[in-house]
C-alpha cells in the first residue's frame, strides 16, 4: 500500500525511549480525538507518555505493543494493544488513532489488519475496542469492520464530560 502522493506505508513497533518526541508530534498535529474525549488540546508530551504506560485494567503492560502507522517517514497513526482484558486470552485495543490526513482513505482498515494479525499471534482469540457514544463516526467504522456491541457500557465523568464508552467485540 503507497500513501499520499506515492509515500509507503510501514507499520512499526514503537517504544518510549526511541519515538516518544514523534508520539508528542503526532498529538500535536491530530489532538481530534483528545479535543472529543477530554474538551480540550492535551499536553503533547503528558498524552505521549500515557500512551506507553497506560494499559488496561488488569493487563500487563509488558506484553502490551505500541505502534506506529508510517506514511513515508511521517507519523500518521498510533495504536496500543494490551492482552488479558477482560479475559486472559482477549486483547483490547486501547487506542487506535489515525491523523486528519490518514483517514478516509484506507489506512484504518489496513492499520487494524496489522493489529489484528499481531493479537492472533499472540494468542487472543477475540479483540475489543471501546468507542465514546459522542464518536458515531468511530463506531460506524469499527462496525463496518466486524465489531459488534457486547452489551457493555460505562459511564466516565472523568473530565466533566458524562461520555458514555461502549465496548465492541471481534472474533478473531
């Protein structure tokens, strides 16, 4: 697959002490989903080291994987997937976030093949994804990608917003 104006894509493992600068770029560049989910443009380097130690509930993090969506050498996209959440042999895709440029036009599904290959290698047998009721467009995607609801939702009041998150579910 070739990015905008022929640029290739990569897929890479990210860890905290070689892309931390690129991570807090990114959120600098696409704060979108950050501006959704918290009211407001997060602190670049505050997201970027959350990204890498925040895991879910119960897992361990040094079984999770961070990656990075390449568009040449730009940083367009960023994923966690943690194992054990909420069964041991599930996986939990944590955050999946492409930049405005990246999205619309493919990348999505091929960055979510990618992740979906590493969770089977890993042994999970189903993936999940939390997606915020305020973010329709979000769950059209995952749906159209083979996500289904499960019938579990929380309410998070975290930032004074009343989200409510629903988790999806995939066989893999």
């Amino acid at each position: 697959m070739t990015g905008d104006r022929g640029a290739a894509v990569r897929f890479t493992a990210l860890n905290i002490a070689e892309h931390l600068d690129q991570v807090a770029a990114f959120y600098t560049q696409a704060p979108d989903y950050w501006v959704l989910a918290e009211g407001g443009r997060p602190d670049p380097y505050e997201k970027a080291e959350e990204f890498f130690t925040a895991g879910a509930p119960g897992c361990d993090i040094d079984r999770s994987r961070f990656l990075g969506l390449f568009l040449g050498g730009h940083l367009s996209g960023l994923a966690e997937l943690h194992h054990g959440f909420p069964k041991d042999d599930d996986a939990y895709l944590g955050l999946m976030i492409l930049g405005p440029w990246a999205q619309g036009v493919g990348y999505g599904t091929a960055f979510l093949s990618e992740i979906e290959g590493l969770a089977r290698s890993d042994g999970a047998t189903k993936l999940y994804v939390g997606v915020l009721e305020a973010n329709p467009r979000g769950r059209a995607f995952w749906q159209r990608e083979g996500f289904s609801a499960t019938g579990v939702t929380k309410e998070d009041n975290a930032h004074g917003l009343g989200h409510v998150l629903h988790r999806l579910v995939k066989p893999l």
